[in-house]
C-alpha cells in the first residue's frame, strides 16, 4: 500500500508540483491520512479509527465528482485537482509536528503548491473558484490558512470551494510554514481586477455599504483589530460566492469561526443577489 501511495506521489509531483517533493517522499507511515485528509469535520476528529486503508483511494475518486462543478469540468482542470488532492495527501503522510517553530522550506518553495490554484503572481484563477491571494495582509492569510487546516472553514457541505482550499491548508506542515507561507504572500503585489458581474447598481450599492464601513473601512482597507480583511482589491466574483455562502450558513457557524460570526449578519441583511451586486459593485469603485 505505501508503494502505492508513493507511486501517486510520483504522479502528483510529476504533474508539476515538484517543489517540496523530496520532503513529500520521505518513508513515513502513510496511516494518518486516512485519518485526516477525508474528515469533514474536525481536524483529528477521525483520528481514533485507527488505519482505514482503503480511504485515501476512495477520497481520490471522490475527487472529480464531489469538486468540479459539471459547468466547469474540463480534463486540466480535473487533472489539476487530483494532482493536487494527491500531493496533499502525500504531504499529510509527513505532517508531523504542527507548532514547531522551523519552517520546512522557504516561502517560495510553499508558494509553488499554490500556483496551480491561485496562478503564479497570486492573482487568482476564476476558473478554478481560487481568488486572489497576493498582497492579502498576512494576519489574514495565517487566520484563514489555519480555519481551512482546523476546520472551522471548508467543511460544511454547502461549501464546495472551500473544501478543495482545505486539503492545501491541512497540507501545510506546521503553524512555521503558515506563517512563511503568508509573510511571503503578504509581500506580492496585490492585483486590481476590474468588474466581472454584470447588473450591480453602484450608487445602491454605496447605501448598502454603509453598515460595511464599521469594520472594512469607508475605503475598503479593512481593519486588523476588528479582523475585518480589506476587500476593495477582491475580486467581484469571489466576493459574490463569500457573501452567498455567509448567507446561506455555509460560512461563518462553524463554533470554531469567530471572525466569520461577526460577518455573518452583514451578508444576511442583503436582501438578495441584486443587493449583493449592488453592494460589490460599488465596493469595485472604491480607490
Ligand atoms: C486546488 C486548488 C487550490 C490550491 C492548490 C490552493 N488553493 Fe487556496 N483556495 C482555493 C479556493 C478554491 C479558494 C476559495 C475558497 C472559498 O471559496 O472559500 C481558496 C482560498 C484561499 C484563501 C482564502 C482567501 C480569502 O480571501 O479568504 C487563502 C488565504 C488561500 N487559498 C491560500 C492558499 C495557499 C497559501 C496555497 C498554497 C499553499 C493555496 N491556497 C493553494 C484553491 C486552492
Ligand atoms: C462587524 C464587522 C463586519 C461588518 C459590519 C462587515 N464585515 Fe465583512 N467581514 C468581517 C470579518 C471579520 C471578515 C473575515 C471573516 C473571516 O476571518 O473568515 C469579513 C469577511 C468578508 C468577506 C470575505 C472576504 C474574504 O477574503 O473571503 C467579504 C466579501 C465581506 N466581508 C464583505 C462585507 C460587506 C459587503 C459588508 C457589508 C454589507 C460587510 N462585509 C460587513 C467583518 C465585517
């Protein structure tokens, strides 16, 4: 079975994702990720099962069905999305002491499992649902890196996004890298993407935004005390499918997300999609 396993992390790392491949490939037991990497719910929650050895392969053929919307399915993107659950997975065999203080490779080397999702400048991917992570300050990307790797975001089952964001997070060796992973992201040039969604009315909008202003700032600058992220430089189309999901309950009541609660109630008063766009759509006028 790990000949097996080790045979997917060749696959996985053959389809480009080479960077952390020697650490990827050191002989450990391939047991925990049975117990890990397929939980919906809580990170170690599974853990007691002892080695379910048959799950790792199941999660991988779960893979294309439970991820890819049927709209967007396309071979690169379904081969990009098993390469990188299966890099994951063989990432999570090694993933050993979570708060150690050592990094285990430089933020450049962590940044390359992230290219194929969230492109090589960090500006996002629309089609693969992966926003823009460049620039984004770096108290927000450890927060968000750990809710993924914890579980308070990218498991509920309404949000099918966040889960193919969790198994990168849970990925991640220990809280060292995270934080290397988001100093080097916070330092990239954040990008500025125009409009995407169509129908928003913007000066509609500028009244919605009004109750926003308390925590993300009249300019969209966001607010680290408040941990409120800024979102003037976020792309419409993300911003749309966070405030359907925090709507929804998808996101913001997982217990374990506090920041998520408070946002919650913001995208509840939206009244609908219209308002939504609305809203983005003078939030996408703020300089
Ligand atoms: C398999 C594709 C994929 C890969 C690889 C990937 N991500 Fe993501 N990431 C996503 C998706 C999809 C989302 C959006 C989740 C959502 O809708 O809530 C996301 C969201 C995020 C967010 C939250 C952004 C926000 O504004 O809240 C951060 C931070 C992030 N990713 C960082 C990373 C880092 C760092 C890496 C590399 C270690 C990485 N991602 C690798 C797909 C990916
Ligand atoms: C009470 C403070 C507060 C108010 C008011 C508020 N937000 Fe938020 N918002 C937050 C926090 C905190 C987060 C980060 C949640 C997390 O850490 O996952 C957030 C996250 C978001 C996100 C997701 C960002 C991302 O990177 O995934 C969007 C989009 C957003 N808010 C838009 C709005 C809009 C639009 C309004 C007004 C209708 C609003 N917020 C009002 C606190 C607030």
């Amino acid at each position: 079975m790990r000949q097996a396993i080790r045979g997917l992390c060749h696959a996985a790392i053959a389809a480009g994702q080479s960077a952390r491949g020697e650490a990827l490939m050191a002989p450990r037991s391939c047991a925990p990720i049975a117990a890990r990497i397929p939980g919906a719910g809580d990170e170690g929650a599974a853990a007691s099962g002892g080695s379910n050895r048959a799950r790792p392969f199941a999660f991988i053929k779960k893979v294309p069905g439970r991820h890819l919307p049927r709209r967007k399915s396309s071979m690169t993107k379904s081969s990009l999305t098993i390469a990188t659950a299966l890099l994951a997975l063989c990432a999570a065999a090694c993933n050993h002491d979570r708060e150690s203080k050592q990094p285990t490779a430089s933020g450049d080397e962590i940044f390359q499992l992230c290219v194929s999702c969230h492109g090589p400048n960090g500006q996002g991917e629309q089609m693969f649902d992966a926003p823009a992570i460049a620039g984004l300050p770096q108290w927000y990307v450890e927060s968000a890196l750990k809710k993924f790797r914890n579980g308070a975001r990218g498991t509920h089952p309404g949000d099918q996004t966040g889960m193919q964001m969790r198994p990168m997070a849970l990925s991640l060796h220990n809280d060292a890298d995270i934080e290397t992973i988001a100093a080097y992201v916070a330092r990239m040039t954040p990008p500025s993407p125009g409009p995407t969604l169509e129908g928003g009315d913007a000066s509609r909008g500028q009244s919605l935004y009004a109750p926003c202003t308390a925590c993300h700032g009249q300019d969209g600058t966001g607010n680290e005390q408040l941990k409120a992220p800024p979102i003037r430089q976020m792309s419409d189309w993300y911003m749309l499918t966070q405030l359907e999901k925090f709507k929804s309950g998808a996101r913001g009541t997982n217990p374990k997300d506090l920041e998520g609660a408070q946002m919650r109630p913001n995208a509840v008063a939206l009244a609908d999609e219209q308002a939504m766009k609305d809203v983005l759509a003078y939030v996408k006028t703020l300089k």
